[in-house]
C-alpha cells in the first residue's frame, strides 16, 4: 500500500496545523455531494461516517460489504479537527469530539450533535463548549439520554444531557489534577476515552496521563455524575481505552505508552476493575518508540484485535468466552502509518483501519472461522482519519 502524504506524528502538530489544506488536496470532486439529502440507498452503498481532524470533519463514504470496496461521497464541514464520532442506540443521532484549543471564544474543545440522514449525511443540532481543551472522545449511554466527553489537553471531562439529539450545557465538569512519572507524557493528567458499562450503571473515563480509569455512577435522567471509585494502573502505562468483552465481565484497558493491554475483571455490584492478566504486544527486545492504541472485540467474543501506532500493526488474539483470556495470533499489516482508529464492517468479513499520518483507510478482508486478517488488503485516500463509524 502506497502512502499518499507524509504528516508529522505529534498530537501537538494537529492542533496547529491547517488541515484545510491536506483535506483540500485530498478531497477531490469525489467527495462533494453525490446524492440529494434523505435519499435512500441500496445495500451495497452503506454509508460509513469518517471522523477528519481536517477542515472537513465528517466525511461520508459508501462501503459495498460483497466487495470491500470504500467509495467517498459527502462532507461535512460545520466541524473540523474530529478526533472521534459516537452514535446514540438507534443510529439515528451522532456525535462528534473536534480536538480544538478553543471554541466560541472560550479555551475549551467541541462537542456537536447530528442527525444522520438514510444518504448518510448529516445535519447538525447543537454544538457547545467541552470542559476543557483539547476533546478527543465522546461516549452515549444506552438510554440515549445523556454524553460524555474527554478533554486530552485540558485534563477534563464533561457530562450532556441529550433531548432530541440536542445537547445541553456541560450538566458535571471535572478537572484531574494527578499525572504519572513520564515526564514527556505525563507531565499533567490526560483525559483520553469515555465508556460506560454494558449495563448502563457506571460510567469510566480514562486518564493517560494518570496511569488511571475514573469511575462513576450516572445519573441518565439528569447527565449527573459521582465517583464510584478508581483503578490504578502499572506507573507511567498510560490509559487509553476502555473496551468490555461480551461475556459481561471482563473488559481491556489499552495502556497506550507502554504497548501493553489490562485484562480487567469487571464487578457489576460497585463497576470496580480488577487486574486480572497484562499482555505485551510489542516483539520480544523491543526498545523502540510505541504507542498502542485501540481495542476491537468481535461480536461473538471469540476474537479481539489491538493496534499500535508507532510500529503500525495490528495484533490479533484469540479470546476463550467464559473467561476473557487472550491468546496471540500474529501481528500484521494495518495498511499506512498511525492507526488511530479500526473496526470491523457489519459483516465481520472485513477491517478497516483508520491510518492517521498516512491519509490512508486501509481494508483487510478477515476470516471469520479463523480470526485471521489478510497480510495485504486495499487502501483508500481519506485526509487526516480519526474514527471509522459504520451507519
């Protein structure tokens, strides 16, 4: 796979750069309107939602599952910088996290909402200020009722609530104060991903610069929050992300600075975490620069994939249901460079990976009996991809 731009790794670059100009160059006349809004589409054009850190920030392509083919279609531009999209249960509302310094005139980052059309495209709601600068994740609960969202540079997170696919006013604001012993990541706390439980009872926020996953008690009727408690991990691991296993009680912690992954027991009594196995997905000897990234779980449970950033691959194990444990397969391809985002397509035949510093979503076509992705696939030209989001 052909890289189409070189782009600089630092998050700090994406806050600053002009991204019009990637997003300009890579847009193409592919990528204007194709289709009246609310058209409907047949089943090989389902629409796929890109979150862009470019002046574009929601792209929409249209994926045909027989062939694994990725075709770009709309865009939205009334966001840019999308570090992450979210849908509520349903589909029919999305929700978008742009990773800015500020936003109305305050130091905060945005979060917006959408109403997504059967074309795929999307018209905004609402848009209001973050906690705190730098919003790189926003998560909905399963009433539909309430968000939250994560604020990386301002070490903060915020609670919405939701009416209509609009959003309030931050409802709960916090601002973490506590940071780990990196002294070139974790100089202050970093909120990093938003989660809430499978049964809806607690919600997490993760602290990369912390080495820590918050947790919380929601309260969906009001977007209220109180602490329920925290889980400590290893010093200077960075936690990334959250993900719960199908089996309802385990869940994997990414810990993004040490390519590392938390097999956590998850108790539904008070939605505490505890440490049950800590797997290493970097080769044997490895000093390097790494950065894991995100975590994808197949439907059954029988399969769970990992991306790391630095040394772009993607790692698959498989996962033994009652239980939760991991066991490797083999490292492959992600298709470019940076992963920051992948997931698999409704079928489960195919991966898709979003390569940030590449412009690049690559597509792997996947086993299903087997768990095992293909070492070569298909690339295709998206500017700055953050987040893959099938409608």
């Amino acid at each position: 796979m052909a890289s189409v731009m070189k782009n600089t790794t630092r998050r700090e670059f994406l806050s600053i750069a002009s991204a019009s100009a990637t997003a300009a160059a890579l847009a193409g006349p592919g990528l204007l309107h194709s289709a009246e809004p609310g058209a409907k589409l047949s089943s090989h054009r389902v629409p796929v939602l890109i979150g862009s850190h470019g002046a574009d920030g929601i792209l929409t392509y249209f994926w045909n599952p027989a062939t694994g083919d990725l075709k770009p279609g709309l865009r939205n531009n009334s966001v840019s910088s999308v570090a992450w999209l979210a849908f509520s249960h349903g589909h029919e509302f999305v929700y978008s996290a742009s990773e800015l310094d500020t936003f109305e005139g305050k130091p905060a980052g945005e979060v917006a909402s959408f109403r997504l059309a059967e074309d795929g495209s999307v018209r905004q709601l609402s848009a209001r200020n973050s906690a705190g600068t730098g919003t790189c994740h926003v998560a909905v609960d399963a009433t539909g009722q309430m968000m939250l969202a994560a604020d990386y540079t301002g070490a903060s997170a915020a609670s919405f609530r939701i009416r209509d696919g609009k959003l309030s006013e931050p409802v709960w604001t916090v601002h973490y104060t506590e940071h780990g012993p990196n002294p070139d990541r974790q100089q202050t706390a970093h909120a990093h991903f938003a989660s809430f439980s499978p049964d809806n009872r607690f919600a997490y926020i993760n602290d990369l610069g912390d080495d820590a996953i918050h947790i919380y008690k929601p309260n969906p009727a009001t977007a209220g929050m109180t602490a329920a408690g925290i889980y400590h991990g290893a010093p200077g691991s960075g936690a990334r992300t959250l993900h719960f296993h199908p089996n309802g009680h385990t869940a994997y912690c990414m810990n993004e600075l040490v390519s590392t992954v938390d097999v956590l027991e998850w108790h539904k009594t008070d939605g505490s975490l505890t440490l049950v196995d800590r797997i290493h997905l970097l080769p044997d000897g490895y000093k390097g620069p790494s950065r894991g990234c995100d975590t994808v779980i197949t439907r059954d449970g029988r399969f769970v994939y990992f991306a790391n950033r630095d040394d772009n691959f993607l790692y698959s194990f498989k996962a033994d249901f009652a239980t939760g444990k991991l066991t490797p397969m083999k490292r492959s391809n992600c298709g470019g460079k940076t992963p920051r985002n992948f997931t698999l397509d409704p079928t489960e035949r195919w991966m898709l990976v979003a390569n940030q510093d590449s412009n690049l979503i690559g597509i792997f076509r996947r086993d299903a009996k087997t768990g095992e992705l293909a070492d070569e696939g298909k690339s295709v030209e998206a500017p700055i991809p953050m987040r893959i989001l099938f409608a």
